[in-house]
C-alpha cells in the first residue's frame, strides 16, 4: 500500500497551492542546494549548512524536511495538501531537479510571469480529488493540520480512508503521465458537452474565489463549492 504524506503549500513563505493543482506539481523550496537526487539525508545537511547557514534545530528539522520530500516520498504515494476548506489528494511521481528555478524569490523575479522561481526540487503530481477537508475522517483531519512542512502519517493506509477518494481505475504500474489521459485533452463529458478541461477552469475559477477580498464573494463561492460536494466530488 502507498505511504501518505501532508506538504505545505508556502515554499519560501509564498502561498502556492493553486500554481501546485493547476500546474500538476509539488515542491518544498530551499533553492541553491543544486540536484538533491543523489543525495543521503548527511549530504542535505552540508548543503543546507554552506548555502543558508543553518546550525543546530534548525539545520535538522529543514534538512528533515527536505530529505522526506526527495527520499522517502516515492513514487505512488499519496500526497494531500490544503487549499483553504478543501483537501487536493494525489499520486506522486519521481523526484525531478529543474535548475531553472534554483534561485531565491527577490523583488525582481516574484512576478506573475516566473511564478515557479525558488521551485527547483519537484515531483508531478496526479491530483485525483479535491474533496472539503470535512469529508475526511478524524485521524486524517490532524493529519493534513500537521504544522511540519511535510510529514508521513504513521497510520495504515486503511486506517486513512482515502481509498474511496483516488479513481477506481487507477492502477499502481501505471506511468503518471498516461494517468493524465482523459484529463487535459479534448475528451467530452457527453452528457453536459463541456470539456473536461472547461470543468477544471470553472473548478479552478471557483477555488480562487476564495481569495478574493469582499467577503460577500468569498461567502457565495463556498456555499457553491460546500453544495457542491454533498452529492459528489466537483
């Protein structure tokens, strides 16, 4: 069975979980340790130590951290991360360096247009619910309220109920990237003629509604989003 792990969404104290479910991917930050996908837990620590400084508590919970995200996460393995009320759930593939975005955030590249920048240290992402964090059950609530930047619940994957979430014809010797067919093409929900990309936008649209400032629009988003997920998942 896979392992389970929650992630935070804040990589270099900027809040990412949308760019996480739109682009497909997750990351935990900490540019300019250059490729971590040789690395043991000990090498981490050096490179955390030369780059940022890091001594003592710090230098082993961050490199904790890190060496969670890039070696004991493997591929298969369920991921939740939280977007407000609700809970994305996903299947993970391989740990993948991008050197392109091994730079920290500054004024002159926190723009919109380089948005991954500081996101070097990724693994793609299956997203296979988006669910209100309500519907999971006790144990997994405190789980995902976990304030670590990443941790494993120590559960069994049983325990966690999250079997009822993931598709049901999805298969564990599957590529992730052919896990993406159905999804992002031009297949058809013949019963409401949209796209599924179309679905995605509008879910997409009503999640950052959330965010927005008149609280009168955030309020109309979450009793949509809310009536929504009685009968199914979005």
């Amino acid at each position: 069975m896979p392992n389970i792990f929650q992630l935070k969404t804040r990589p270099q104290g900027i809040e990412r979980g949308y760019l996480f479910h739109t682009d497909d991917f997750i990351s935990i930050g900490w540019p300019n340790l250059g490729d971590l996908s040789t690395c043991t837990r000990e090498d981490i620590r050096n490179r955390l130590h030369k780059a940022y400084g890091y001594e003592g508590q710090p230098l082993g919970s961050h490199a904790g951290s890190i060496n969670i995200f890039v070696n004991d996460v493997q591929e298969q393995d369920i991921v939740l991360i939280k977007l407000g009320i609700l809970v994305c759930i996903g299947v993970v593939g391989p740990y993948k360096y991008i050197g392109e975005y091994d730079d920290v955030v500054g004024e002159e590249n926190i723009g919109d247009s380089i948005p991954k920048i500081g996101l070097c240290h990724q693994r793609k992402i299956l997203w296979t619910s988006m669910i209100p964090a309500n519907r999971l059950n006790e144990v997994m609530r405190n789980f995902i309220n976990n304030k670590k930047v990443i941790s494993k619940f120590r559960g069994t994957f049983e325990e966690s109920e999250l079997e009822q979430f993931i598709y049901k014809d999805y298969k564990e010797d599957d590529e992730l990237d052919d896990m993406h067919e159905g999804q992002n093409g031009d297949s058809r929900d013949t019963t409401l003629n949209f796209t599924i990309t179309d679905l995605q936008k509008a879910k997409q649209t009503l999640i950052n509604l959330l965010d927005e400032a008149d609280p009168n629009i955030r309020l109309k988003a979450s009793t949509i989003i809310i009536n929504l997920f009685r009968e199914e998942e979005i």
